[in-house]
C-alpha cells in the first residue's frame, strides 16, 4: 500500500486548481447532490446509506454519524446544521487540507447532510486564524449558490438551504459543539451541559447537528458508491479511510489518506519515510494533542484504527499524530500541553479551571528546579479531581496526557526531581522558615 | 473596559463597513446571533474594537454592551484596544516546540529586542506567544494578520523583518490560496 493508493477524500490535495467549482465537477462533483435530490433518494434512504457505511466522526468523539442524524426529532421542523471546522487541537491540520484543496466537495457533503436531517440553514464554523481559508471557503459557497446547488429549491427539487461562513475568532473550546452553537448565538463559547443534546435542542433551542468537516465530506463517496464500496476499506468496527496529520521531525510530515486498520509500523516506515536525519523515534501522541502518548515500542506494535489504538491505551482522536523524537525532555513538553489546557480552560467548571492551573503550575515548578517526589502524587492526585467530573471533556483531554506522561516517561520526571535534590540538598524549607 | 462606551471621542467607520453590518444583521438568523462577524468588520477596517464600535453594535444589534464587551474580550483575536503595527504570533505549541519555536522565538527577541509578549517602543512590532495555527507539519511558524508563514529558519524571519521594516508584508506560504 502506497500514500496514492487512498483518495476517497484526497484526490485533489496538493493541486492548485482543485478548488474550482469547474475542476470538482469534472471529476464528478455533485453527482452524490444531483442522484439524491434528482434521482429521488428519501431522506431515510441517504441516512440508512451513512449508517450502512459505518462512517464515524472524524472530530475526535468517533459517534456513528447517521445514528447521530438519527436523533432529531422526526416532527421538527427548523432544524440546523454545523460544520466544524474550527480545528484547533494541537496536532491537527487535516481539515485545513480538506477545505484548502477541495471545499466544493465539503459543501456537497454539507449539502446531502442537511438534506438527510432536513436541516434549513447551514454553517461553516472556520476557526479565525485560519482567515485566508474563510475567503477560500466564502469564495465556493458563492460558486455553489451560482450553480443552483444552494438557495431556493436546489436542482429544482424543492429543497431549500442557505449557508453561512462564520468566522470564530481564537478560542480552542468553540471546537466543543455546544460551546460552538453558543459562540454563534453571539455569546462567549462556553459549552453547556448535556443533556439535553444539540440534536434535540442546540441553536437557538432547535434541533442541531454539529459534524466535523471530514465526517460530511466523506458522505459525497458514500452515496456515490454505496455503502458497501466504503466498507471494503477498514476494518470490520473501523470502516473507510482516515486523514491523518503528521507533524515532528519525520522525513516526510504532511496529512495522509489511510485506509483504517493499516499498522503503524507500515506507515511509519514506507509512507512517513521513518524519522529525519540524525533522530530517534521516542514516542507518538497518534490522535491530537488530548489523547495518551505511547512510547515507540508501543505504538510500533499497533493499527491504526479505533479497537487497535484504545487497546493499546490511546484513542485515534482527531488523527493529529505528533512524532516525538528521542532528543526532546517529556517533562517540558507536559508544560507546553498543560500551559495550553489552563489558557484554553473557558473557567466555567472549578475542577477544570483550576485544576488545569495547578498542574500547568506544578509542572512549571517541577522544571523550574523546586519539585519535591510528593509532586509526581500531587499531580495524580489533582487529575483524580478533574476527570470526569466537569461540562465539557476538556479536562479529561488535559488529564489524558498528563497522566500518560506520568505513567510512561516516570522516570524522566524523578531524574528531574533527583537532581533538584542533589543541587539543594537541605529542605525546600530550611527549618525555622517551615511554616 | 467598562459597559459604559460614552467617551465622546470620533468614531469613524467606513460606509461600506456600515453597509456590511447591515448585510450580516440581515442575513443572520437572530440580530444577536451577528455579532461575531461585525466585529469581525470593525476588526478589519481599524484592527480594533473602539468605544464607539461597542455603541454602534448595540444599536444595530440591541444587545446590551456587557454583553458585547463579554464577547470582545472572550476571544483572544478581538481586540479592545489599538494594536502594533506589526503583531508577530509564533506557535509555541508542542509540534512547533518539537520543530525549534523556542529558539525561534529567542531569535525574534534578540532581533526586536523586546520579550515575549512586549511591543517595541516605536509601537512597530508586537511579538507574542500563541496556542497551534493549525499548521503543525509546517512548523514552527508564525502569523500576522491573515499571512501565516510557515516552515520558519532564523533566516527566513530575518527576511521577513526587513520587508516589513521597509512596509512590505511579503508573500506568505498560504497567500496561494487567494490567488485564483
Ligand atoms: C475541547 C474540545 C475541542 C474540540 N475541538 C473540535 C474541533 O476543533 N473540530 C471538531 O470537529 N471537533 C472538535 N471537538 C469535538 C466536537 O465536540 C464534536 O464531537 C464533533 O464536532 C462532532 O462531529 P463528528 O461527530 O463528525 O466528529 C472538540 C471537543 C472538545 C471537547
Ligand atoms: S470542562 Fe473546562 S472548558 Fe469545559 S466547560 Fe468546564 S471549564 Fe469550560
Ligand atoms: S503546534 Fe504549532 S501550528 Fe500546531
């Protein structure tokens, strides 16, 4: 299996014209559109075709997507539809690529999605920094609407749907669905509690189905060629392919098209091209920054696919797979993770707010030379209290790491703390001071 | 920031600007459910959100200005005060770190002479520390504004210091995108 065997998604990845409307349907863009509103799919017809194919969501929870579709209340009749595209989850860049090289075939995705759950209005949630990426989107939206595909009665079927690129404006929680339906309410992105769940009450207390960009753009495929012909790639429970973004210093970092199931050694080796010149694989976190690392002997053994990874201790995520080499100190990258959870902590929860504070703080205190053993149980001691237990799983995705780290690179750490010692051999607090 | 905006200095905003936010309140499903991109149009035209911005908001919108200040402050590309020139944004997150944005963020320092997280005191550059650009197997990389460069040496930065020293913002690895 070669990188070019897997282009479900990717085809056009890489090209400078494969943006264009023109270019898209060509290469047989808007047939899955034309075959479901033309050719008279019902809308249980295209929601059965997404079940059937096994697809789950590529935003990092991996629900079945037409199960989830499945949950809006069949009666309703003002019903939302979110693309989440606000891809902020160190690690990740594979929807970037998606919307980049080939928006047309997310908003054709978009299109059959919103149809499948009768949605009227859709949104394309873009996370701010990615600002030439809005215009690039805004830019096919507006060829989309040219062509028919979007507005009043699209392709003369009788459905209607408007579409909306918004904007956010830095802010990692927005990428948590509801945090994301609140943002656009025009509200800071503070997730609220579930249940009740979007798609039965989200936007404006409506129906709601949020989807991650490559979820709704692998939907063109499978009503094209049927459920079957997804399943043929993956593995029985992981079915189709999967983008993953490579990032660290390997010979060739980029995003790839996988067939699930593949072994990471297969791809480590013959389609990363192993690690650059003059460095050593120590570990990989294979799912975005918030799942637990593995150290190379570990992942070395292991598929990529959802059963083989959570056996193995991990979770396939968001597919942001960040190489870590032999040469980095696990314990100042735990500070830069722990840094980045306690500043995107929207502070609603006290376990998470201050929770990703103390261990940012304690890490911090660990390099800075002042750790004491009792730290490393302080730290455990702190994840105990934060997983679990808040609104949103952003501090499960901040106690997944660290724990991780703990658990794998321990003595990493006390070295740390060793040599802390052996340079201050008295107390931390010199007796008199000791309050 | 206070909820009370009656400073009494000029706020201008372009025509067009004004044309747009009425475009986005229209388009929007709800007046409120608008804000986020009019302050984006605000954010464009002066590169910050002014008193009188607030003002205006809450008069097309009618939304209360706590709320609008609460929503400003929130996200951190919103900004209620005016900012450098030239605000310089390197990711310090872990696959930049991996791929050298410590070192790179020290050479930008010793360049600007100023720390992470100062302006030079001819309010040219800012230099600041942000979470991953999404751009993580292009690191280390920077962004200022909507140019986000990316696959970044201490030589590629020198370059680009000196365009921007001259008044040029040269081309970023992702300006592709807008051309057609
Ligand atoms: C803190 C946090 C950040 C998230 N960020 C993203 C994101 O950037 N993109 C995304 O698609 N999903 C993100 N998610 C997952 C979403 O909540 C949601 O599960 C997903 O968008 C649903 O789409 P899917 O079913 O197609 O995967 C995030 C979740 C959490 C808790
Ligand atoms: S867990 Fe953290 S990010 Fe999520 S809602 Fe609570 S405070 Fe906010
Ligand atoms: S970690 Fe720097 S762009 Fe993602």
């Amino acid at each position: 299996m070669t990188p070019n065997d897997y282009t479900m998604l990717s085809a056009r990845f890489g090209r400078s014209d494969g943006h264009k409307l023109a270019v898209y349907e060509a290469e047989g863009g808007y047939r899955a559109l034309r075959k479901v509103l033309q050719d008279g799919m019902s809308r249980e017809e295209v929601r059965e075709e997404v079940k059937g194919a096994g697809l789950r969501g590529r935003g990092g929870a991996g629900f079945p997507t037409g199960v989830k579709w499945g949950f809006v209340p069949p009666d309703a009749d003002e019903i939302y539809f979110f693309v989440n595209a606000d891809e902020s989850e160190p690690g990740t860049f594979k929807d970037r690529y998606l919307l980049d090289y080939d928006p047309h075939q997310t908003i054709e995705g978009t299109i059959i999605s919103c149809f499948a759950v009768k949605a009227k209005l859709a949104f394309i949630y873009i996370r701010g920094e990615f600002g030439w990426l809005v215009d690039r989107v805004q830019k096919a939206v507006d060829e989309a609407y040219a062509a028919g595909y979007l507005g009043k009665d699209i392709l003369g079927s009788g459905y209607d749907l408007e579409m909306i690129v918004h904007k956010g404006a830095g802010a990692y929680i927005c990428g948590e669905e509801t945090g994301l339906i609140n943002s656009v309410t025009g509200r800071k992105g503070q997730p609220s509690i579930k249940p009740p769940f979007p798609a039965v009450q989200g936007f404006l207390d409506k129906p709601t189905i949020v989807n991650n960009v490559e979820s709704v753009a692998s939907v063109p495929f499978i009503i094209n060629e049927g459920a079957a012909a997804y399943k043929a790639f993956g593995t029985e429970k992981s079915c189709g392919t999967k983008l993953f973004s490579v990032s660290g210093p390997v010979k060739r970092p980029g995003v790839y098209e996988i067939p699930l199931g593949l072994p990471f050694r297969e791809f480590f080796n013959d389609w990363l091209g192993g690690m650059a010149e003059g460095e050593k694989l120590k570990a990989v976190i294979v799912g975005g920054s918030s799942v637990p690392v593995l150290p190379a002997e570990e992942i070395m053994n292991t598929n990529l696919d959802y059963e083989s990874l959570g056996e193995a201790g991990t979770m396939l995520g968001s597919g942001g797979m960040i190489v870590i080499p032999e040469s980095c100190d696990m314990v100042e990258l735990i500070q830069v993770l722990m840094h980045f959870y306690f500043d995107e902590s929207c502070g609603q929860c006290t376990p998470c707010r201050e929770g990703t504070g103390w261990l940012h703080r304690i890490v911090k205190r660990l390099r800075g030379g002042g750790g004491t053993p009792e730290d490393l149980d302080l730290l455990e001691h702190v994840c105990d209290g934060m997983a679990g237990l808040t609104i949103c799983p952003l501090a499960d995705a901040a106690v997944m790491p660290m724990r991780s780290f703990l658990d794998k690179f321990r003595p990493e750490f006390e070295a740390l703390i060793q040599e802390t010692a052996a340079a201050a051999p008295t107390s931390r607090w010199p007796r008199g001071e000791q309050e | 920031m206070s909820p009370s905006t009656d400073t009494g200095a000029a706020f201008e905003l372009s025509d067009v600007s004004r044309a747009r936010i009425d475009e986005l309140v229209a388009q929007y499903p709800t007046k409120a459910s608008a804000l986020m991109p009019c302050l984006w149009v605000i954010m464009d035209e002066l590169g910050w959100v002014p008193p009188g911005g607030i003002d205006l908001l809450v008069d097309k919108l009618q939304v209360t200005s706590a709320r609008i200040c609460e929503v400003l402050t929130f996200y951190t590309m919103f900004r209620s005060e005016p900012q450098a020139e030239y605000v310089l944004q390197v990711c310090h997150n872990i696959s930049c770190h991996i791929m050298g944005a410590r070192p790179l963020i020290a050479h930008l320092e010793k360049r600007l002479g100023v720390r992470l997280g100062e302006t030079t005191p001819d309010g040219k550059f800012a230099l600041e520390g942000v979470e991953c650009l999404g751009a993580c197997g292009h690191g280390p990389c920077l962004q200022l504004g909507r140019h986000l460069y990316e696959y970044l040496t201490p030589e590629k930065v020198d370059g680009l210091l000196e365009s921007l020293r001259r008044g040029e913002i040269p081309r970023a690895d992702t300006d592709r995108e807008l051309e057609d």
